[in-house]
C-alpha cells in the first residue's frame, strides 16, 4: 500500500522565484536564503518520493473572487506553469497523478470534507517555489520535476478561511486516503506558505520572529495543541498573511502520530519582505 514517508514545509516567497529566473541566487542577499536549501536539495535526491502532495494557496490565477473554493485538489495529469503578469515562469509544468489524487478525493469527501474537484488549473509561485527550492532548476536536457505532484489550494486569501483544527483534521483524512491506496507508493505531503508577513497597511513589512520560532517549536512536538490556537492570533502575531501557515497543519497532520525525526530545519529574516522558515520532518 502506499505511504507517507516524510512532510516538508517552506515559504514561498515569490521573489525567490524571480531571484533564481534571473539569476540572481548568488548575490549575497539571497546566498544565505538559497544556502538553507543546500541540504534539502540533497536529501530529496536522496528520499525522492513517488508522488508529492503539495499544499499551497493559489494568489488569484487559477481562482479570482468569483469562485473561491476552501480546498481545491488537482486530478489532472498535468498542470501549466500560471502567468502572473510578467510571463510564466522558466521551469517544467507540473505531472500530476490523477490515479492517486481521484483516490484521495474520494476517501477525504467520504470522510466528510467537501473538496472542489479541478480537472483544469493553472498553478503558480506557490507551488513552483517550494518545488525549485528544493529541486533546484531542471536542466535543459532534463526538463522536468523529479516526481508527480497533486496540487492542493487552500483559500487563504478571503475570509472566511479555514480553522487550523481544520486543516490538521485534514491531514489526518488524507494520510488514510494514502495507506487505503493499493500501489507500493511512497508519498510526501508539502505545507507551503508563511512564516510571518503583512503586506499591506501600517504593519506592512511586520517580521515576528519569536513567534515564528515558536511555531516551528510547537508544530514538531505538540501539533494538536497547535491546531487550536485561533485565526485572529494568527493575524496579530504573523500578520496579515501570516494565515497562510494553518496550511502546515495540512502536512503535519498527514504525519504519523509518533514524534517525527526532524532532518533538517532552517530560519532566515528576510526575503522579500517576509520571513523564511523551512522543516523536513521524516515519520519515524
């Protein structure tokens, strides 16, 4: 049977898109951001799954406010690479796995969360920055991404979003959609987005540290508890946008419920104007 064998998590800042295209990855601004990703790029060559389960939000290019789902997964058997008003991005378009993503949407709508099926969707730098980062850029012989991946948007961009409780309660759905999957696969769920950022108003540009590291802290060991820590704290602490790390939730839950090994964890302040975190947590 299938199964989740690690959950990786990472920012997905859309400028460390932009610096990697123009290469711009060795300018000292950016060496210490990509410099937290060397160990990364090695481990997944090392631990490459069979399939990715990457969760993401979509920055309005698949849906705009006409149409807004809170969950949305990919059963197509490929994905482009989204304009995003300055031309697609230089890198391969996504295979998905539509065998293993229609499995999923089945066992998690039966279990009661209501999924918005989509057979077509553009996707765009949050889910190709977390795939450069940690693959690095495909090389022209070999234009394309180590593995399948399943896209998996998650609305945090209008309110209402959903509850960290939600989210992890999720993952807990889609880790037993994985292990009821009858084919020897190995799997890694991926929660993108964060860590703390405002973008707009008089806290544009807020930076939290402390509760970043906290977080960090909190989502290795004691994610249940996490889970329950409520949005407008989520919004006061991280800002604005900081919403975005309930989508972790979405990865640890899919972990086993023992301790996970933690392989490799890295902070860095700033990029952009956002803070950068990243974890690989391997089931044990």
């Amino acid at each position: 049977m299938a199964h989740i064998t690690a959950s990786v998590y990472t920012s997905h800042v859309p400028a460390i898109g932009a610096a990697l295209d123009l290469g711009k990855s060795g300018e000292p601004y950016w060496q210490k951001v990509f410099a937290g990703y060397e160990f990364s790029k090695q481990w997944l060559r090392e631990n490459t799954p069979d399939v990715i389960f990457l969760v993401y939000n979509d920055h309005a290019n698949a849906f705009s406010l006409d149409l807004i789902p809170t969950f949305a997964i990919g059963c197509a058997a490929e994905f482009p690479i989204a304009d995003e008003g300055w031309g697609p991005r230089p890198v391969p378009a996504v295979k998905g796995h539509p065998e293993l993503a229609a499995h999923i949407a089945q066992s998690v709508i039966q279990d009661d969360f209501d999924l918005t099926i989509a057979n077509r969707m553009p996707v765009d730098h949050g889910l190709t920055v977390p795939l450069s980062l940690m693959c690095g850029q495909p090389p022209a012989d070999k234009f394309e991404w180590p593995c399948p991946v399943i896209p998996f948007a998650v609305n945090v961009v209008q309110y209402p979003v959903p509850s960290g409780r939600r989210c992890f309660n999720l993952g807990h759905a889609i880790r037993k959609a994985v292990e009821s999957f009858d084919a020897p696969l190995k799997v890694q769920v991926w929660g993108t987005g964060g860590m703390s950022h405002q973008l707009q108003g008089p806290r544009a540009g807020l930076i939290n540290r402390e509760f970043d590291q906290t977080f960090l802290d909190r989502l290795i060991a004691d994610p249940v508890d996490l889970a329950r820590m409520p949005h407008i704290d989520y919004v006061r602490e991280a800002g604005s946008e900081g919403i975005e790390l309930v989508m972790w939730l979405i990865a640890r839950g899919a972990m086993s419920d023992t301790l996970p090994r933690v392989a490799h964890r890295f902070y860095h302040v700033p990029a952009s104007n956002t803070a950068v975190g990243h974890l690989i947590l391997e089931n044990t």
